[in-house]
C-alpha cells in the first residue's frame, strides 16, 4: 500500500471537501481516513490515501492539488506517509 497524507487548510466555504474528494476519485485514489473540522470560519482536513491504484505519479498529483487549492481559495498539500511520520516525530 502507498499511503499519501493530504493536508487542506484555508477559509470555509462550500464544496472544499466534495471537490477534492471528486479528484481523488477521478485518480483513481481511494480514501482511507478523514477528518475535517472547522474553527471559527477556518476549515482544516487531513485525509489518509492509498495511491496503490492511482494512475498518475504523486509529483503530478501534488501539482494538480496545489492547483485545485488555489482555484477553490485553500492550501492542499500532499505526503508521503514516510516523510510526513518523520517531520512529525517528537
């Protein structure tokens, strides 16, 4: 399994989660785990993805987030499992 973590963090507005959802499906790349919560008008997600079956390499998959992020107003960004656990450690 190829675990991806994706981070979406920016101000709420309708349909954040339905068009990046949309995308993954559209991928090929399934869904895992999500959370999502919102603090006073600020909408943050992380998503647990296995691209096993993704038929597109993630360096593409990380452009085209980053650029859905700037076309829906957020910040979408894209991990590998491994590299996300490390930068995370304590």
């Amino acid at each position: 399994m190829k675990k991806v973590i994706i981070t979406v963090i920016g101000k709420d507005t309708v349909g954040i989660i339905a068009k990046v959802c949309t995308y993954l499906a559209g991928a090929h790349i399934n869904i895992l785990d999500i959370n999502q919560t919102i603090v006073q008008d600020y909408f943050n997600m992380m998503m647990i993805v296995d691209m096993t079956k993704a038929d597109r390499p993630l360096d593409q998959v990380e452009s085209e987030l980053d650029a859905l992020g700037e076309e829906i107003g957020v910040k979408i960004r894209a991990q590998r499992e491994e590299i996300f656990t490390s930068m995370h450690r304590i």
